[in-house]
C-alpha cells in the first residue's frame, strides 16, 4: 500500500510538468491489483498518466524469453503462457 502511494505522489508531482515514461505488462484493467487492490487511487494515478498520453502497445514474443528458448532455460509455465499468446 505504501509503494502504492509513494508511486502515485511521484506521478501526482509530475502531472502537466513534464514528460513520463510507464512501461507494464499488465492492462489498465488490472492495475489496481498492483495497487493494493485501490481501486480509488488506481483511477486518480491512471486519470493523470493518461491525459496528454500516447499509448503504445506492443505485442509479439518476448526478446527475453525468446533468448532463454534458444537456450533450453524457460521455465514450462512461462513456455505454455507464451505458446497460448503466439
């Protein structure tokens, strides 16, 4: 909860200041499970990144796990995960 709140003062501090650069492999939808299930403070901190925002998503596999593949080190479950997305 504290990380939490110590991430959204930073955004909060940030706001219509200057630029910021999030980068996650979770959707929007699933932010405030990262936020301590706060769904309150997860709608103020997205309300902030998103406005002025430019969303850039990517999809495609892993240069990491692609790597690892190569050299026979993935881990199963992380293979299946990728497998079923690919």
């Amino acid at each position: 909860r504290e990380e939490a709140n110590l991430f959204f003062n930073v955004i909060a501090k940030r706001y219509e200041q200057g630029s910021v650069v999030v980068t996650s492999n979770l959707p929007f939808s699933q932010w405030s499970n990262a936020f301590a299930d706060d769904t309150t403070l997860t709608a103020a901190l997205l309300d902030r990144l998103l406005h002025h925002s430019h969303i850039i998503q990517i999809s495609g596999e892993s240069y990491r796990l692609k790597g690892k593949r190569a050299l026979g080190t993935v881990p199963t479950v992380l293979q299946n995960e990728s497998e079923r997305q690919g």
